[in-house]
C-alpha cells in the first residue's frame, strides 16, 4: 500500500481508501466486518463513512452504516489504527434533523450522534457532506446558479468553522473537510480559517472518475498549491466503468438495480464513454476496475481513491490496483478518449 500526507496535517492515509456506503442495505453488517477484516490486511487505514448512510439513503437506513463500522471497532478493538472520515448530512433529507442546513447547532449534534453509532470517542476527520447553498454534483450542473448571498454563505462558514474549532479542542474531532463543493467555496473556507485563525480545511471529497473529471482544471491547482488534496469518490462512476451496465444491463443486485432515485449518469453517451474505457483497458490487457483506480492513483492532487464493493471479489481487484502502473501509452489514449468524451454525464 502507498500512504499519502492529509493535508498539512502529520496523517499518513492510504491512497486507497474504503468507502462504506452499501452497509447496511445491500451489505450486511457480517459483509462489513468482512470488507474492513480484508482492507486493514491490505495496508488500507482510511475509512470513509457518512451519517446519512446506507445508500439509497432512507430514514429506516439512516446511520445504518456508521453502526456497522462501529461494531467492527467495539469487536476488533483497532481503532487507533484506523483514520476515520464521517458526514454531517447538508439540508434536504427530512429524516435527518429535519432537512435543517449545516450550522453550529448542527454540527454539534451531529457529532454527538456519530461517536454514539460510531463507538468511538474521536473523529479523525469530519466533512460536509454537501453545501447548504447547493452546488453543481451529483448532476445538478446543468441547471446550478451561484445565486446564493455571497456573504451570508461566509459568515455560515464561519460560524461551522468556530463551532469545530469547540469540537477540535473538546477532542472530538481531529481534523475538517469538504465535500462535493467548488472552487470558490474551497478558496473561502481556506482564506476565513486563515484570517479568524480557525481551523484549516484538509481535503476536498468530490466525484472524480475517467468519466467523471470536473476537479480539472481550476481545483486540482487549488488542491496542489494549498496542500488540501482531493479524496476521489465513485472512482469507477458507480460501476458504470466497469462494463457491467453495458448495453443497458442492471445485473441482479446491481446499485442502478435496486436505486430508488434518478440516476444521472445513466445516458447514453455514458455508456458509448464507458465501453470505450473497457475496449482500451482490454487492448492494453488490464483490468477495466484496475485502469480506471490506478489513473486517479497516478494523480498528484489525488490524496486518496474512495473504492466501494458490495462483495469480497470485487473488494480485492480494487485494492489490487494498487500495483498497477500505468504505461505512457496507456495515459495518451486515455487523453485522446477524454477528447472524443469530455463530460458524458
């Protein structure tokens, strides 16, 4: 395994990290302590989890996932090795505080909530899940307008900032970082923590994928010169990369088989992109997982890729990606593809 710096913290996390999501729903909490059993064998330290998960996220799910994480610490008795990223869910979901937005009174409550199911008394590092202000992820790009009252936002930013700093010094969490935000708002947390000597952001936790490369170009400059890399997440856009959905296909038990919601990525100028990726990933004989995982690896801005399995097999290709090395002939077609491909979704 390789580790990479968190930020400008003194953190070494794998550069790959193992992503949770499927506890609980389409992973039983047996197939959890199995995944986790497996990834600390295989050098992975970094777990990544979220209080509004198991995903299609629900009330009766809800924290589902965290639970299931914290049994593997109360049972395992391996916390201290493991550093663990959680949520605070952004405005939206009803069954979670009421859809409220991320504010201090929020912010403590969900903290307290997660070291509950979490079974443990500190969070390493503690992300926003998405922004109260809304933004241009999970297919919502084409339609986002950076309407939001400019300085309401910062003044939010800094009050979620004062209230982790409390939870900083109480102990309970380690370390902040965003999710699925922008530019802009990256540079505002980064420059407000400076100027109020508050807590500095760690790293960003947005989608990035070969189908999937919006960090490019402004906050993977960001990510480098800041030092507050990116934690990629649905590395193979939700399995779409793997091939499996070729055609149409949802294979039984799938995640576009049983999802309850409106699946973005499913067009067809996704699926014309993603047989292209497993036609180059074969001529070069690799795997179409394994190519897909080892780019974003290959990434300087990259600080950890965020792989999730909903069974033992697929869990080890992935991890096994980790070897694998990507040949300068191999990265120029992945250049030309992107050009015939450039934003399928």
């Amino acid at each position: 395994m390789e580790y990479r710096k968190l930020g400008k913290t003194n953190i070494d996390v794998s550069l790959i990290g193992l992503g949770t999501m499927t506890w609980g729903f389409q992973n039983t909490e047996a197939h959890g302590h199995e995944q986790m059993d497996y990834a600390t064998d295989q050098g992975i330290n970094f777990f990544d989890t979220a209080e509004m998960y198991a995903i299609p996220p629900s009330a009766k799910t809800c924290g589902s996932t965290e639970s299931i994480v914290g049994s593997w610490f109360a049972s395992r008795k391996k916390r201290d090795e493991i550093i663990l990223a959680t949520k605070i869910a952004g405005p939206g979901l009803p069954w979670i505080r009421d859809g409220a937005a991320i504010d201090s009174a929020n912010v403590v409550k969900a903290v307290e909530t997660s070291l509950q199911r979490l079974q443990t008394d500190y969070i390493d590092l503690y992300q926003l899940h998405w922004p109260n202000r809304g933004s241009y992820h999970f297919g919502e790009q084409w339609a986002f307008a950076p309407d939001a009252d400019a300085e309401a936002v910062k003044a939010n930013f800094i009050e979620v900032l004062e209230a982790c700093k409390a939870l900083i010094t109480a102990g309970k969490i380690r370390y902040i970082g965003l999710s699925n935000e922008t530019a802009w708002a990256m540079m505002q947390w980064l420059q407000l923590s400076e100027k109020y000597e508050l807590p500095r952001i760690a790293s960003i936790q947005n989608e990035y994928s070969l189908l999937n490369r919006q960090f490019e170009p402004d906050l993977q400059e960001i990510a480098i010169h800041e030092k507050c890399g990116l934690l990629a997440w649905s590395p193979l856009a939700r399995g779409f990369l793997s091939g499996k959905y070729a055609g149409g296909a949802r294979p039984e038990g799938s995640r576009l088989s049983i999802e309850t919601r409106p699946e973005h990525r499913d067009r067809p100028q996704t699926d014309t992109a993603a047989n292209a990726y497993v036609e180059l990933a074969k001529r070069h004989e690799l795997d179409p997982c394994q190519m897909a995982i080892a780019f974003i690896n290959s990434r300087p801005f990259v600080t950890s890729t965020l792989i999730g399995a909903t069974n033992l097999d697929q869990l080890k290709t992935n991890i096994s990606a980790i070897d694998v090395k990507l040949s300068d002939e191999v990265l120029a077609d992945i250049d030309k593809l992107r050009q015939d491909y450039p934003m399928p979704y």
